[in-house]
C-alpha cells in the first residue's frame, strides 16, 4: 500500500482524459467476476457502472497538477478490498485501480459538517467522516460534482460554487480525491440517507476522537485548519 499524499491547491486540478477503457493487465477476470457477485449479494446497492481510474499526476506550476484518468468499470475497483469472508478467505485482489473522488469542507465559517457513515457502504463503515464526498463519473465537471453530492448526501444546498483546495490520495480507501471547500449556511438541517446515519455541525475542537474518524478524515484535518482560518 503506498503511503497517503497530500498537495495543496492555488486553482483547479486538471483532468487530463486516456482514451480506452482501462482493463487490469495481470488479473483473472473470472476471479473478478466472482468476487464482484459475491460483493452484489452481500451488498445489493452495488453497481457497475463507469467510473474515472487515475493513471497518475503531475504538478503544472503555479499551484496547478494534473490528473492523468481513464475510464474503468466499478468491479475492478470494488474487488480491491477483501471479500465477505474477510481477508483469509476473500483477499482482496489488487486491480491497480485508484479512484477519483471528490471531497469538500463544507462550513458555515466556524464549523464543518461531518458524518457518522453507515453499515452499507464499502469503506469506512461506522467512521465519522467530512461532508460530502463521492465518485467523479465520466464527463462530470469535479466542482459541480461535489455540490451535487452535497445536496444528494445532506439534502442541503452550497451558498456559493465549490472551490478547489487540495488533491490527495487515500491509500486505504484507493483513491486520489479533489477537496474542495464550500460554503453552506450553518442552520440548515441536514436529512438523513442510505450513506450516513448521523450529522452534526462542530467546531474542529468537538471533532470526534481520532480513534473515531475514517483514516481519511485525519488526512483533511490540516486542510479544514486552513479553510477556516480564512473565515
């Protein structure tokens, strides 16, 4: 497992597009297929659907980097964590498949949202984590994405477009993935979905204890530090 990285932002990230579809080299596609229909069947709201792959990035100066991305079916992606029988009996079988998501810190000037994330999801089940976050589809713009998510995950609107702030992979979890930060009013409510089973709105001093936050929460922390310290 590579180690996580973390790259700070002056202007969006540009998405540099592979034409093709991504395939692993090197990895049975029936071994895939069969732990993909046992991931459906332990988990119904699994779908493999077209998703981005990065193939790499590189900084472009002025606090700019790109993103080298291809597309790449889910399935490649899912199986990269061990199977329902855990890790003895399902190992996971590496894809070389690294996702991009997007991510935001999603304040009101003072405090965050976070989320407690529920059983059904594939990472981090039970971890409090920042709000929202998601994959970017194929053709889907990572600014407007991560506002869609927003209102998708919290039934909330931004005030205000979303601004990139960070590019950063988590190595747990896969994924290279876009922060941004966006500004919400801080008394709207919240509505609960499938994604997560509990809210809040909190100071970076009431954040949960570490030992209750996603790993990749910890590794936005810093990043929320600077978005609030610009008011």
């Amino acid at each position: 497992m590579t180690a996580p990285r973390l790259i700070q932002l002056r202007r969006p990230p540009v998405l540099v597009r592979v034409e093709g579809r991504f395939v692993p080299p090197g990895v049975s596609l029936a071994e895939v297929d069969a732990r993909w229909a046992a991931l459906c069947a332990g988990n119904p709201r699994y779908f493999d659907g077209a998703m981005l792959q990065v193939l790499g990035t590189s900084r472009n100066g002025h606090g700019g980097v790109q993103v080298h991305v291809q597309e790449c079916s889910y399935r490649f992606y899912a199986v990269q964590k061990p199977g329902p029988r855990g890790p003895e009996l399902d190992p996971p079988i590496d894809c070389g498949v690294r996702s991009l998501g997007v991510k935001a810190i999603a304040t009101d000037g003072t405090r965050v949202l976070i989320g407690r994330r529920s059983m059904q999801v594939a990472f981090y089940p039970g971890a409090w984590e920042f709000v929202p976050g998601g994959g970017v589809e194929p053709g889907a713009v990572p600014a407007e994405e991560i506002v869609r998510e927003l209102r998708e995950e919290a039934r909330i609107d931004a005030v205000g477009p979303a601004v990139a702030v960070a590019l950063l992979h988590d190595p747990v979890a896969f994924t290279w993935e876009i922060v941004h930060r966006i500004a919400i009013d801080g008394s709207a409510a919240p509505e609960i979905g499938w994604e997560y089973d509990e809210f809040r709105m909190v100071t970076l001093a009431e954040m949960p204890a570490p030992a209750l936050l996603a790993p990749v929460a910890l590794q936005m922390m810093p990043i929320a530090e600077r978005v609030l310290a610009r008011g």
